[in-house]
C-alpha cells in the first residue's frame, strides 16, 4: 500500500491491552490520525481481569503474609482479655472487601488510560473490529451485533489478547471451577482451593491464597513448579510452599473437574481424586483471533491460532502489525507494550530497534518473587549464585529464602543474564538488565555503588565475586 504523504497517517488498532495503548499513544505522538476499537474497556483484560487484579491480590497477600512474620522480628500484636491477659488475635482477611478494592482500582487505571488518549487525541470506539481485506476494519458497535462502522487505514494494529483455555472435562461455571478471570466474584478465601497447573499463573495464585489463609493443592503435570523456568529459582519456591502447608501433587494431570454443589472433586490421570471447595484451571490460554479476518485478509497464523510476526510485529501483510498475547511472541505485557511502540515507528518511517528476547526482564510475582533477563545457562556463560541469607539487608529484614545468580561470558566478564529470587525481585532485576542491555562486564557493574545496606548489594557482591573469572576465564 502506497501512502499519501499529503495527510495524516491512517492508524487502526483491534484491542486496547498493553500493546495497543501503547501504539496508540506512540502514532498520536507522531502525528498519525489514530483509531482505537476495543470491546471491554481501554487496558484490556491485562488491565480489568488479569494483571493489574491479580498483583493487586499478590500485594494483598503479601500484607498479611508481613503482620504473619512480624513476630519473627519481635513485633507482637495481641488484644487484652476481660482479666487483662494478652490474646494473639487473628489476621481476617475480608475477600469480598478485597475484591471490590481490586475491580474498582482495575476499573480507575483503565479510565485512566482512556483520558490519556483522548488528551492525545486518538479516537475510541466501543465495538468489536475485525479486518476487511488489508486497507481497512469494520466495527460492530450494536449490542445486537447489526451496527457497523467501516475504517479505512494505512496500518492496522491487531492487539486482542488471549483468553484462559478450557479444557471439555473441566469447564468453569463462575462459581467452584474457576479460570483467573473468575477470581474476583468470590466472598470469602476458599477453604480448600486446588490448583490445576503449576506454570506462572498457577504457581502466582497458589502463593496467594496460601497467604491469605487458604488450604492449597497445586497439581502440576511436571516434576516441578514453573517448569521451563530457574531449576534452582523453582526449588526455593518449592521448599516456601511446602514450609507454608501447601501439598504439591507432581507429575499428576487432572482428567476431570466436577462441582459437587457443595465442593469440587478433581480427578487425576492416576484414577485417584482430591477434593477441595474450589478449583482455579490454569492450562494456559488461547489467542483471541477467531473470526478477525485474519486469514482472509492473508495474515499467517500458526497451527494454534497465534499471528506470526517479524521482531518489529509486522506480519506477513506489510502494513499489517499484531502485538501482545496474540502473538507468537513471549506473551508479557510489557513485551506488547514495548512491541506496540515499535510497530507503530517501523510503520511510520521511525527509527526502531528490533524485538530482542534475550534482553527481556521478566518477572513472576510469587512469594518470594522471581525475576529472569538474559541468557540464563551454562551451556553460553558462567554462572555464580549468592544466596541472599548473606546479604546484611536480608538479614535485618528476616529474609532466608533466595539469592542472586548472574551469568557472564568468559573471559571478557560481559554479563549475559541474571536470576533473583527475592521480595520485590521485580525491582531488583533492573540493574543485571541494564548491564545487559548496555554489554556491561562483570567489573563495570561491581564498580557501581549501592546503598548499604540494601538487598541490591547483593548484585555487586555477585559481580565482585565474578571478578576472578573474567580475568583466570575460570567456572
């Protein structure tokens, strides 16, 4: 499609998640005419079902995790009996309280959202989009599907998301069996919640309701929690859940779920059952690119549904672009976010920097939590770890589980990736990114001062300890 240089740049974008806000606001930010189609609300289910609400129920859990372990610190809390003794009272923990807190601060940060790009001016419809053809997208804006809008556009940005994937045997009724958009309709902390799959979600949730009290089972088809992820990284959040009265089900895939009426009942490939009072199915998820005209329009798809895009999110139509979950890309949302801002500059002539995913950060928002960047293998680097129960920082705070590992090339120190598993790893991560992404070696980043004491000395101790091997080439 050739373009008309005389006016504004046509943006059109299916979907407000992460991705597609960001490519909104970075086309209104180049001067592009910008148009926004989204179906639930601006921030998407990142923003109204799954990310923003589940942290918010890990920040929750992680408060009354902290009154929890405060003894451990010498701070005690108690009440005075009719004679004066002192009574240990209990942490209540109001479900319903905290849910209506979450939905309403999901609810504020997308409304948020949406007058950012008003201010910006991209223009937002409330519809359904899908493509016709290449050059433009028809909205149904009805609620009986029958009223459409047509759009024409030099780009197109699909950035629709994923939903939880349900399995025939298990399927979620909203009320006992639930996916992670159902978790926020109920009252009060379940007494038993099992747990069906033991990847980010799963092993997320389970770390949760654990905190707030709950009974947990996590039944995981692997040999251990979050597969795929840090071995040692899954050991020490392992040996937390098991500490905390969790019972881990290894190696067992659930067949069937079924809803008593007054508890669940899973059944597991063995023929052996566990009953609970509620099941979370966390199995995945599948994109949302049925009935999007994608194929028609000529876009590629794989055999999962997943839109295959080029590491600037163009797709097998030029002026065609998918960002997010969608994908066949890592689905973070800050990956979508970072993708949709490239798409739009690789579409608008600006400069871009291609999509590298060894230089993602990521993090898993457990307790403790676990972060990742880099290559992270013996196989392309050195490895040292640091348990962080070294850490002077840790030490005051009474923290035993974690540590901080780094991998380095060897010889010349360049540090490559990084694992830290530690409160708030999510913040600590940071630096080992930054060194990652600016090829720093080992030196460079041991020669950065840091608080003392603070946890995130314990990334320069790592890289002083590597010292050695950048300069003897040593493992």
């Amino acid at each position: 499609m050739s373009f008309d240089f005389e006016r504004k740049q046509r943006i059109a974008i299916i979907g407000g998640g992460p991705g597609g806000y960001e490519a909104a606001l970075a086309g209104a930010q180049l001067g592009a005419d910008v148009t926004l189609v989204e179906s639930t609300g601006v921030g998407g289910s990142a923003v109204l079902t799954d990310v923003v609400p589940s942290k918010t129920l890990i920040a929750t859990a992680d408060a009354a995790r902290a009154i929890d372990d405060a003894s451990d610190l010498g701070v005690q809390f108690f009440a005075r009996g009719d004679r004066g003794n002192p009574l240990k009272p209990e942490v209540a923990i109001n479900l319903l309280a905290i849910n209506k807190r979450i939905l309403a601060l999901a609810g504020q940060q997308s409304e948020d959202m949406r007058e950012r790009l008003l201010e910006a001016g991209v223009t937002i419809i409330s519809g359904h989009g899908r493509l016709e053809g290449s050059g433009a997208i028809i909205v149904s804006t009805g609620p009986d599907g029958t009223d459409f809008d047509r759009i024409e556009a030099d780009t197109i940005i699909v950035s629709v998301g994923a939903s939880p994937r349900e399995l025939p045997s298990a399927k979620p009724d909203g009320d006992r069996v639930l996916t992670w958009k159902q978790m926020y309709n109920m009252s009060s902390v379940p007494e038993h919640l099992i747990v069906v799959g033991s990847g980010v979600t799963g092993a997320e949730f389970a770390s949760a309701y654990m905190n707030l009290g709950s009974k947990v089972t996590l039944v995981s088809s692997r040999d251990q929690v979050l597969p795929g992820e840090d071995p040692d990284a899954a050991g020490v959040l392992e040996k937390v859940f098991t500490r905390g009265g969790m019972t881990l089900l290894a190696k067992s895939r659930a067949n069937s779920v079924e809803n008593t009426g007054s508890g669940v009942v899973v059944t597991l490939s063995d023929g052996s059952t566990v009953e609970g009072s509620h099941c979370l199915m966390a199995v995945g998820s599948v994109p949302n690119t049925a009935g999007l005209g994608l194929a028609e329009a000529g876009v590629q798809l794989t055999d999962s549904g997943h839109i295959h895009v080029n590491r600037v999110g163009r797709t097998s139509v030029p002026n065609v672009y998918a960002v997010g979950d969608c994908t066949n890309l890592v689905p973070l949302a800050s990956v979508s976010s970072m993708l949709g801002r490239t798409a739009v500059f690789h579409a608008m002539g600006d400069a871009v920097i291609p999509f590298a995913e060894h230089k993602i950060a990521s993090n898993i928002f457990t307790s403790p939590e676990i972060a990742t960047v880099g290559w992270t293998d013996t196989e392309r680097a050195v490895e040292l770890k640091l348990d962080l129960a070294e850490n002077p920082r840790a030490k005051m705070m009474g923290v035993k589980d974690g540590f901080v590992k780094l991998y380095a090339r060897d010889m010349s120190g360049t540090i490559v990736g990084g694992v830290v598993v530690a409160p708030k790893a999510s913040e600590l991560i940071f630096p080992i990114a930054i060194a990652v992404e600016r090829r720093l070696n080992v030196d460079q980043l041991a020669r950065v001062f840091t608080a003392y004491p603070s946890l995130a000395g314990a990334i320069t101790d790592a890289a002083r300890a590597m010292h050695g091997v950048q300069l003897r080439g040593e493992g």
